[in-house]
C-alpha cells in the first residue's frame, strides 16, 4: 500500500509519463483512503489548468 509521499510522487509523474497498471490501481486505492491526497490531486488539476490558461493569454498578447 503506498503513503501520502509516494501517492502524491506518482501523481507528479503521471504528468510526465504513463504509470503502469499497478501504479495506477495503487495510486486509486490511496486516493479512495485519503482526502489529503485527493485534495492533492484536485487542487493539481487546477493548478495546471490555471498555468495553461495564463500561458495561454500569455502567448496571445505576445502576438500583438
């Protein structure tokens, strides 16, 4: 079973590559067990979300 550390190194590598099918039924489990984690996940999704956007404005007023 993972802890809260290796839980949220594996989501931070799933950005970066795919987990295998046993990361990936680990990580889920944890997640089902732990709110901070899933806290961890959702508050990441947001965080590259709002990067994405910036970035994205960012680009757009550079054109002008």
């Amino acid at each position: 079973m993972l802890n809260c550390h290796d839980a949220t190194r594996l989501m931070s590598e799933s950005q970066e590559r795919p987990l295998s099918m046993i990361e990936r039924m680990s990580l889920k489990l944890h997640l089902m067990m732990c709110s901070g984690c899933s806290n961890f996940k959702e508050q990441m999704g947001s965080i590259r979300l709002m990067t994405r956007t910036f970035a994205k404005g960012k680009n757009e007023q550079e054109k002008k």
